[in-house]
C-alpha cells in the first residue's frame, strides 16, 4: 500500500472567521509566548509560530459534523485559543524541535509511562516533564487562569511533547513512517486559556474536535446499556483458562447470592489462537507461559474448542458439571511451573522430551448422544435463560484481531506478519512483557483496506451467536507497524472507522469498552463512535516485580491513573476505573472509588470468593447501582499536587449526584513513577497518616446544569460515610479529614432548604451506599396554601436507611402512601427505613408542621 498524500485530509476553507475577537496570544520581539501580558514560554524558535483559531480552517466532515450549539460556542470563545505551528528546512518523518522555556511554572501532565497507558505527573520547570507527555496544563496565577498546552494531529502527522534540557519544551511531531516526511505545519499543537479547569477542558477540546472533525465529544454520544450496571470479568478467576463450566459457576456464585450481575466480560482466553510453529488450524495447547498469548494469533473468528463443544442445556441438567476454583486454580499452577521447568530446559540446550506435554483445562465432554454441538450460542442462551437479568454479554479482543494479530493463510483475510518497532520516544517508558513479546513474535497485520471486513467478520459472527458488545484491548500496537502503511495516522484512520463501522452495524453503536488505549492518536481518531473506555491501568492484587507492599501501593497509584486521566480523556469517553476483587486487602477502598466514578461497577472475583457486605454498598438487589452524573476529578487543590508521593496531599475526588454532590478522600501516598529507572516503585516513607481539608465549594456544582444552582447554597449538610457524622457547614467551612494509608472517607452534600427561619431540610440519602446521594431520583419542596405544612416529596432508588437532615421533628413520613415511623433527634438527624420494591421508586413524603 503506498503512503498517502501527507496533507490528503487537507481541511476545507470552512473557518470560524465571523465576528473574529482579537487574540488573548501574543509573540513578542524577543520570542516570548504570552497570554494577557504573561509569558507562557520564553526563548521561542524562530521556526515556531502561532496562529489565532479563527484562522485556521476547519474541518468539513459530512459524517458527524459539529452540531450548531457547539460551532457557536467555540467561535464565541476563539479569543482563549491559539494554534502551534513550526518549519524545518528539510522534510523529515519525525521533527523533534523546542518551542521555548518553561520556567518557574506549576504545571500539572498526562504522559505515557507504557505504551498503552498514561499517568500525571508535575513539575514547574521544561525540564521536568516526561517523555511522550499528552498534554500540559499550567498555573496562570497572574490572571486567576489555567492554560492548557495540547499536541494534535496534522495531515498524517501526530504530536506529542518531550522534555529538554534548561527548561526546554520539546515538541515532537512524527509521521510513524520514513516514507511520509513533511517540513510545515500550522496546527501540531493547541493553546486554551480559561479561569476555570474544567471548563477549560471542556472548550478546548470542543475547539479541537471542531478544528479536527475526526471525532465526538462525550456530550454527543450515547453510553452503552451497562453503564449504571454490576458485572463481572473472568480474568482474575481464571486468566486464559476461562471455560464455560467455571463461567457459569461464576455468574451462579454471585446470582445465588443476591447480586445478578447484569453484564458479564468474558476476557482473553476464548479466542481461536495458536503460535506460528503449531498447527495453522488447531487451537493452542500451550498457553501457560508468561506471555505465551501474546506469541499468538487469530486463526478463525468463532470461539476455541473448550467454548465449541458446549451442548445446549449442559448446565441446566440435575447432573451439570461442578466447578472447584480451589483445584482449578492448583491445575493452573502446575500448567505454569511445567511452562517454566520446560523453558529453563531449553535455555540449557537439553531435551524436554521427557517431560509432559502441555494441556489446557476443560470440564465438558460431548457425551450427550443426540445434542449437537451449540457453542458459544448455545451458552449464551443457556446463561440467560438461567439467569434473566443478565442483560449484556461481552467478550475480548485484541484490535489486530488477537495479541499477535491474524494468521496468515487461516482466514480469507489477507494477513501479513509485520515487525514491530518501539517509535523512540517510548524507548524510555516502562518494561513491558506485552510490548517485549509483540515485537518479538511481530503483528500478523489484516491489510488496512480490509480493517473493516476484519471488525464484521468478527462481530457479526459473535451478534450472530448472542454477544452483544465486545472490550477491545492492545489498541496501540498499530503505532509499531505503521512504516509501510502510510505512518500510524494512516493506518490508525484505516482501523478506527473499520471498527466503528462494526460498532453500529453490530453492537447497536455503543457495546465497547476501549482498554490499553490511552494515547492521542486513539482519543483523536477513534472515538466517533466509541464512547467507553478505561482510563487506569490494570487493577494489580500484587506487585507483578515481588514488592510485598504492593498489594497496598498499586491501588493508591491506579487510583491516581484514573482519577487524572479522566480529566482529558473524559472528553472524549465515558471513563472506566476497570474491575477489582471484592475480597482483596484492598477492597473497600477500590468500593469508594467505584463508587463515585461515574461509570459501571465490575468485578473479577474468583468463583465463590465474594465480600457481600462490601457489595451491598455498592450494588442494588436487581443488579443496578447508584450512579454518580458526572464523572469523578480531582478537586482543583490536587491539580498540580502529587497525591502519590508528596508525603502530604490527599486525593480528593469530586462528582455530582442529581440532587446533590460527593467529594472522596483517599489516601493513596506510597508509590508513584521513578524517572531515573522508568518504573514504578514504592515511596515507603510516604506510606503514612495525612491529614486535608474538605469543603463544599471543592464540589464544582456548575459542571453540570441541574446542579449548578446550589453553588448559591447558604448551608449544606455532610454527611461522612465511614464517620458515620452528619454535619452543616457553610459554603467556605472546612472540614478536617484525617486518614491512614489506603483507607478513605466518602462526604456527600446536600443544599440545606430553608422553609423558614426555624424549619430546614435537606436529604442526604440511603445510608447504607457508599454514593448515598445517588439514590435520590427527585426532589420536590412545597408549602400548601393556607396551611402551615410543608412537604418535601423525594423518589427513592434502592432501600435501606434514609437519612437526612431536619431543623425540626417532622410531623408524619409517608413511604409508598403509608405513614411508618422514623426516628429524629435533636441534633437534626432524620432516619427511617425504605424498602426494596423489586427495583421501583420509593416515594418518601416528609412533612413538617
């Protein structure tokens, strides 16, 4: 495939020219990049320019073009924004120039410290950033203002920053390929200055996305059905043993229990995948080594043999298949010290022959005379059929098809094994086994202009047979095959609108969850369509390098992954804080978080090994939860902090309930990124008791519209959930929240209504949830005409204990048009209980004399 024009895409002469405001940018003389009157960066090249956005044409994309409302506040705004450009003399296929001095300025980052994943990191100085940094967000104190520094895409060109030397800020812009080479650009990288950071967040990106026209912002999405949901993910409980007798116990282990997952991911593991020296059409029997999978490739697009053979009704029988995790996970065990004791054989040159061969784990045999085989189909009928509130079924998948791509020569496809090459500004990212074994084993790469028969050839086969969405992982291995495919824009573009073609066609446009994705290329070219995707790294139980006290610090750093990532990339995707297991030693404070995200809750439990009282926090009796409206943040006091290693600042994290606001606290100092050996390790001289303050105004209540309101609030009432203390304060007060290391305190605010001088309310929620708030679906406050009664009538989701807070004793509680009692004290504290209604709104009527 020859290498496309670079500028193919050219923009049209579409451009925001009406009503042009005069630029808050300037370039001075001596080379100074200033906003306002403040300089930003100094010691500017002469090859660097900027370029107001109205200035620059946008795109015309006809597919999802830019709705009205939006078109008009980016032109309303272009003042706040500026574009980067720069020129060399020579074209080149990977440009590494300076762009000027940062100096002395807080700035809080995104970089990459993997090839998949992305983390914060602070500084106040050029030199401090890290490599492959997504984008930059400075401190504009002069001005009471935040100012963002975004790297973009350009023709088939891609940004990202890097670090020099003295302050330096480098810009580098590469095409992936030695054959597409360029020398001019206009637009590589965008400025936006705002006196909010969210807002911030929000205009600059809706300037970007109408500039680029390549993808959809969150706000224009539709969210896939699992979104307010509970699930579970195989992984944990089985890695790549997954078969459907320890599936179906799974499901079973958590339905028998009270908790019927609503969706469930089955992950890597069911996939018809083999190595290149074994037999094209024969499923892998040698799967246990580490990393083994990631040697592997596609062969077929239906499921392996262990979900083949399934005969309809097998698990539905008196006389199913049992399921023991215990010796399940001790097979697994001796499959893995075998894989090692052949490997350490082999290293020495000496024969393995005598050895056993290697086998997988399966529990079904086809003995059922008369039953065909039903397949993935037949289990997924049978699990519905079973247990009917299962809603969602979703399987993995790597974007190349497996780990290592599709086999050449085993499906219609044309496949080639491709090299993989590391782009050098990941040469310093952390050691991955992923990354080594990839380019290892290389990429059987589907050709570009079959990406989209790839996507339905798999995806209608597995609609077909009842999936009804799929987790797309490894997204950003095609970054390491881009050099004869036109660079990695090219070929990414090629990709990404194969599968958003399947998206829609096949899982309704929304069933995908994006994993290992988190680069710009991904956020800039693939999220038509996409609207979900994990924003952390992989939930670790432990330290895969044997730190013991990595059990604890991994879940304080995933934490700050999630947490930060979402700040930018929640523009673009719902964010997922990924799975844990509700029996780890961590658990609880995974539940907080969940909690509060704003995304669905799922866990990738072993079979049987459940904490269901961590989970009644967390889960509803029908399998829903108690979703926050937004998606969490941290608070603008941790922006440009470091909740990891400081040995000061704790995490907080805010979000929006529909009738109120949530701020969690977590303490999540131990651990953080090493730049010196490109790793994360463990800071255990900040793995202690910290001390911050919360207030309600760390709540950024006008983020969204139905909440905005009660930025004007004179009172609100706190309730702390492991405190299990109520308390009023008023906008500015502090509360003092001290905590241990990974422990956590969860605050929900409520706008204390005032009926009068003497009769006050406000309604914090069900108890007993860690989100207490979300439960609240509707609020209304009255006063009946000539009466002296007030009423408050709120819509209750979920049951337990309701709390809230009243001045004074009400007169009666009316739940579901019957009085019941309550209890009331004199510090204000309101309590009574809602029950479960198989999953319909308690109406709760509180009324005050």
């Amino acid at each position: 495939m020859a290498p496309p024009n670079m500028f193919a895409d050219r923009l049209s002469t579409n451009s925001l020219q009406e009503n042009i405001p005069i630029s808050r940018f300037s370039v001075s003389p001596n080379r100074e990049i200033s906003v306002d009157g403040v300089t930003l960066l100094s010691g500017v090249p002469n090859n660097v320019n900027i370029s107001p956005l109205s200035s620059i044409p946008h795109s015309s994309d006809t597919d999802s073009p830019a709705p009205p409302y939006m078109l008009k506040s980016v032109q309303s705004k272009s003042e706040n924004g500026v574009f980067l450009g720069l020129s060399v003399n020579k074209p080149l296929d990977r440009i590494l120039n300076p762009i000027g001095k940062l100096i002395n300025r807080k700035f809080m980052s995104i970089f990459r410290f993997k090839t998949w994943w992305s983390t914060m990191w602070v500084g106040s100085n050029g030199s401090d950033l890290q490599m492959e940094t997504q984008l930059i967000l400075l401190q504009v104190p002069e001005i009471n203002s935040y100012l963002l520094i975004l790297p973009l895409i350009e023709g088939s060109f891609r940004s990202a920053i890097h670090p020099g030397v003295d302050g330096e800020v480098l810009l580098c812009v590469e095409s992936g390929s030695t054959k597409v080479k360029g020398h001019s650009f206009s637009s590589c990288a965008y400025f936006h200055v705002a006196n909010n950071p969210y807002d911030l967040m929000k205009e600059a990106f809706a300037a970007v996305r109408v500039h680029l026209g390549t993808f959809r912002l969150l706000e224009e999405k539709t969210l896939p059905r699992i979104i307010d949901k509970f699930g579970w993910c195989s992984w944990d409980a089985f890695y790549l043993t997954v078969e459907p007798v320890g599936l179906w116990h799974g499901v079973k282990s958590f339905a028998d229990n009270g908790f019927p997952p609503r969706f469930i991911i089955i992950d890597d593991g069911w996939q018809s995948i083999n190595m290149d020296h074994e037999n094209p059409l024969e499923d892998s029997k040698d799967l246990t080594g580490l990393g083994s999978q990631m040697l592997c490739r596609l062969y077929q697009f239906k499921e392996n043999e262990k979900f083949a053979k399934y005969q309809a009704g097998t698990m539905l029988s008196p006389d199913a298949p049992k399921f023991d995790q215990e010796k399940h996970d001790k097979m697994f065990k001796d499959m893995v010290a075998l894989a090692m004791e052949k490997k350490s054989v082999n290293e020495t040159g000496d024969d393995d022959s005598g050895l056993p061969e290697a086998s997988i784990i399966e529990y079904l045999k086809e003995d059922r005379e008369g039953v065909k085989r039903g397949g993935l189909k037949a289990l997924v009928n049978d699990l519905k059929a079973e247990f009917p509130s299962l809603d969602d079924v979703y399987v993995w998948h790597a974007l190349c098809g497996a780990w290592a791509g599709v086999r050449p020569g085993t499906t219609h496809l044309d496949a080639k094994v491709t090299s993989a090459k590391l782009a050098d500004g990941l040469e310093k990212s952390m050691y991955d086994l992923a990354v080594v074994m990839i380019v290892k084993g290389g990429i059987g790469l589907v050709d570009p202009s079959q990406a989209a028969e790839l996507y339905e050839a798999m995806h209608s086969y597995l609609a077909d047979v009842g999936i009804t969405g799929v987790k797309v992982d490894v997204i950003h291995t095609l970054e390491y095959v881009s050099e004869d495919y036109g660079g990695r824009v090219q070929l990414a573009k090629a990709y990404y609108d194969g599968l958003s073609k399947s998206l829609k066609k096949n899982f309704g446009g929304t069933g995908l969850i994006a994993s290992m994705e988190q680069c710009n290329d991904f956020f800039f070219l693939a999220t038509k369509q996409i609207s979900m995707g994990r924003v952390g790294d992989d939930f670790w139980f432990e330290d895969p390098n044997g730190d013991p006290m990595g059990v604890y610090w991994l879940q304080g750093v995933h934490m700050i992954h999630c947490s930060y990532n979402s700040l930018w990339q929640g523009q673009f995707i719902q964010p997922d804080w990924d799975m844990f297991q509700t029996n780890h030693l961590c658990a609880e404070f995974h539940a907080g978080s969940r909690a509060i995200c704003g995304g669905p809750i799922y866990v990738s439990d072993k079979v049987g090994g459940h904490n269901f009282d961590l989970m009644r926090k967390l889960v509803l009796p029908d399998g829903t939860i108690l979703r926050c409206q937004h998606y969490a943040l941290p608070t603008r006091d941790c922006l440009f902090e470091n909740p990891l290693f400081d040995g000061k600042t704790l995490l907080k994290i805010w979000n929006l309930n529909k009738f109120g606001g949530v701020v969690g606290v977590f303490n999540c100092q131990g651990a953080g990124w090493y730049p010196e050996v490109q790793k994360c390790k463990a800071y255990p001289q900040c793995y202690k008791s910290m001390t911050c303050f919360v207030s309600p105004n760390n709540v950024e209540w006008e983020q969204k519209d139905l909440t905005a309101k009660f930025r004007d609030s004179e009172l609100f009432a706190v309730y702390l959930h492991k405190a299990d203390n109520l308390y009023l304060m008023k906008p500015h007060d502090e509360i003092n929240i001290t905590l241990q290391p990974s422990s956590f305190e969860i605050l929900t605010f409520s706008s204390v209504h005032k009926f009068n001088e003497k009769a006050k309310l406000a309604p914090i929620g069900l108890e007993n949830m860690f989100n207490s708030g979300g439960a609240i679906e509707n609020l209304d406050y009255e006063c009946s005409s000539g009466s002296n009664i007030y009423s408050v009538m709120i819509k209750v989701k979920g049951a337990g204990k309701f709390l809230a807070y009243s001045s004074i004793k009400p007169k009666d509680v009316i739940l579901n048009g019957e009085k019941v009692g309550f209890e009331w004290a004199s510090n204000g504290v309101l309590m009574f209980q809602v029950p479960w209604i198989d999953g319909e709104l308690s109406s709760a009527l509180i009324l005050i004399n």
